[in-house]
C-alpha cells in the first residue's frame, strides 16, 4: 500500500512538473536557430540571453542570409511574436517566412539606443497565423540590418495588442509559467504531506 501511494506520488510530481516546464519554454533563442549561410554569424554579447546572437541578416538575392526558427504551439490560431533586437544604424526591416511561404509582412526594427550587441531594451511585436506542431520563421532584412536575439511565441487569449517596439525588460521565461509551476509545487507538497500522514496512521 505504501509503496502503491509512494509511486503514485512520484508519478504526479514528475507529469506536473514536466507540463509546468513545457508551459514556460516559450523562448526560442537566435543561436540555436537555422542559419541561411556561411554569411549569417553567432556573435557573444553580455545583454543577450544566453550571451549569444545572431548578425548578419542583411538584405542578400533570395534572402539568403536568414535566420530560421522552429517553434511549437498546441492548436490552429493566431500568436503574437516577440523579437529582441540590436540595432546600432537606421530604422530596419525584417520580411517573415512562414513555413515556407513568404506572408508579406515587414517588421519594423527601428534604432536601438544601444547600438549593435546591446539588447534587453528594444522587442518588436507582430501577429502571425501558426497551425498545430511545428511551424518555422524565418527572418531576412529587406531594408538596413538587424541583431536578432530571441523570438518569443504567445497565445493570444494571454497576449497583449501588438504594438510598436518599446523598452521592455529582457524575460528568461513567462511570468505565467513561473506562477504555474509555484502553484505544482504546493499542490505536490501538500499530496507528499498527506500521504505521509496517512503512512505514519497505518504504523
């Protein structure tokens, strides 16, 4: 019987916190990403997340020098896309692919006051129509040039409306999926404490 309740306890904790670390993983880092060419560079900088970006997007024929993401969301709909950039020159655009097919949209990245490698300052936000699974997005300037530090994908029932980029702080992780994964915690700490209770009124 214990060791029934015991191995019960162990399984709920485990599938809690997996699904709790799936919520907050909503940051997709530009180093990791799928670079278009030898052209497109991984540079370190202190601001970005994970120390690392991505340069070297520039305007190119067939967009060659991109930066493509693969990302995950659970179910048909429109997201909001965050993107932190640098941008050390004049107000830039960005075209976006969509699995492939370009959508027409150009993403404004204007003058960060930073300069080129700062980053934690400057979000850009759009929309963009996803499909259950996997879905790629890439990115290639069109006009000027652009640092590409994280996109980060939000559902829209949580998201705010997108707006021109402004200062922002530089998130690791949702704040919702930190308050979930404290609100697992106390409930499998309270389970633990039952079931130990109950453990020490069988003896």
């Amino acid at each position: 019987m214990k060791k029934t309740a015991f191995l019960a306890l162990l399984l709920m904790v485990f599938a809690l916190s997996t699904a709790s670390i799936a919520f907050a993983d909503d940051i997709y880092e530009a180093e990791d990403a799928k670079l278009g060419n030898s052209e497109v560079w991984i540079g370190d900088s202190d601001s970005a997340s994970g120390k690392k970006y991505v340069g070297g997007i520039d305007p190119s024929e067939g967009n060659a020098r991109n930066v493509e993401f693969t990302v995950n969301v659970p179910a048909d709909g429109t997201y909001q896309v965050e993107l932190s950039y640098a941008n050390g020159g004049g107000d830039a655009k960005l075209g976006l692919f969509v699995n492939g097919s370009e959508t027409g949209q150009e993403i404004v990245t204007p003058a960060s006051a930073g300069g080129w490698g700062a980053f934690g300052d400057y979000i850009a936000k759009f929309e963009v129509a996803l499909t259950n699974g996997a879905n790629t997005l890439k990115f290639a300037n069109t006009d000027q040039y652009t640092q590409i530090d994280w996109i980060k994908i939000i559902s829209n029932d949580a998201a705010e409306p997108a707006v021109e980029p402004t200062a922002e702080p530089n998130p690791k992780t949702g704040d919702s999926g930190i308050a979930l994964y404290g609100v697992l915690a106390v409930i499998a700490g309270l389970t633990l404490a039952v079931t130990w209770k109950r453990t020490k009124a069988i003896k």
